[in-house]
C-alpha cells in the first residue's frame, strides 16, 4: 500500500481496514516517500506488517515480502534503529526554553514555514532561523520531527 494515495490515503486506509476487520489478518507492507519516523509509527500502530521507502532496492522489497508471508514483521534497519532511538529519545526540561522559543517551536510543529512564522511574529526571516537553530541546539534535535516529539512530551502545544 502506498500512502501518498489519490483517492484514500494510506493511513486513511489502513484506519478503515481497523474499522471494517481485523487487520491482523492481512499483511499489509506501506510503501512511502516520507522518512519521518511518525510515519513509520503511525502506520505501525496502526496495523501494517510493515514499512519501506520507495527508493528500497528490490532485494530489501523481496526480502520484507518474504518476512511477512513467514506471518513476521518488517522495517529496513535504518528504521527500525532511528524508530528505537525515537523511543529511547529522554527530552530535555521545558524550562530550558524562553517563552519566545517556545512559541517559535509551537509554529514550527504546526507546519508552518520560517517566514510565516516571521511575518505572524513580526520578526525577520533571519530572526526566526536563529530562534529555530537555539531551540535545535538547545534541546539536542536533529530534525523537525525531533521537535515534535518534544512538543508532544511536554504538552507545548496545549499552551497555544
């Protein structure tokens, strides 16, 4: 199944599936452009057998074929070791956030882009790149999807 879908996305699919029988019984492997770890969660969670990027190989899609016909689960490894990572992931406290940074960070989860940001906040491009590189910097991530871990975890978004 792919999840970027024309009529149905996959995740859309896949809650329908959860909803019509148990999806237990089917082996479902996801196919995905997207190489955010909550992807990767979320169609785990709910129910696929597994997960591969559409750039794989095919020995790496043959082989995850044939992990789940053995009735096995199956994420490439690199997946699997940042999906553990994620999981072992012990954010730093809130307090080390101004209020400032914290609304920065608020936008910046929600998806919007450095320069909405600055226009809603008043502030230069500029600005906000240096705000965004503190709150990276000072809660140790690596990527956005880092940031929305941390977010989730302490309840930043309740706050806005």
């Amino acid at each position: 199944m792919d999840l970027s879908m024309p009529v149905m996305s996959g995740l859309d699919c896949l809650r329908e599936l959860n909803k019509r029988q148990s999806i237990s019984s089917i082996n479902v492997l996801v196919l995905t452009m997207h190489n955010e770890q909550q992807y990767i969660k979320e169609v785990m969670l709910l129910g696929a057998k597994g997960c591969l990027r559409k750039d794989t190989l095919d020995t790496e899609l043959f082989k995850a074929l044939r992990t789940l016909a053995e009735g096995r689960r199956y994420l490439a490894e690199n997946d699997a070791n940042s999906l553990l990572d994620s999981l072992m992931y012990i954010p730093p406290k809130k307090e080390s956030l101004s209020s400032r940074e914290e609304e920065v960070l608020n936008y910046i989860v929600r998806g919007y882009s450095l320069s909405d940001i600055a226009q809603k906040l008043c502030l230069s491009v500029k600005t906000i790149s240096t705000y965004k590189t503190r709150i990276m910097t000072k809660l140790n991530c690596k990527q956005n999807s880092d940031l929305v871990n941390y977010a989730l975890k302490n309840n930043i978004l309740d706050k806005y």
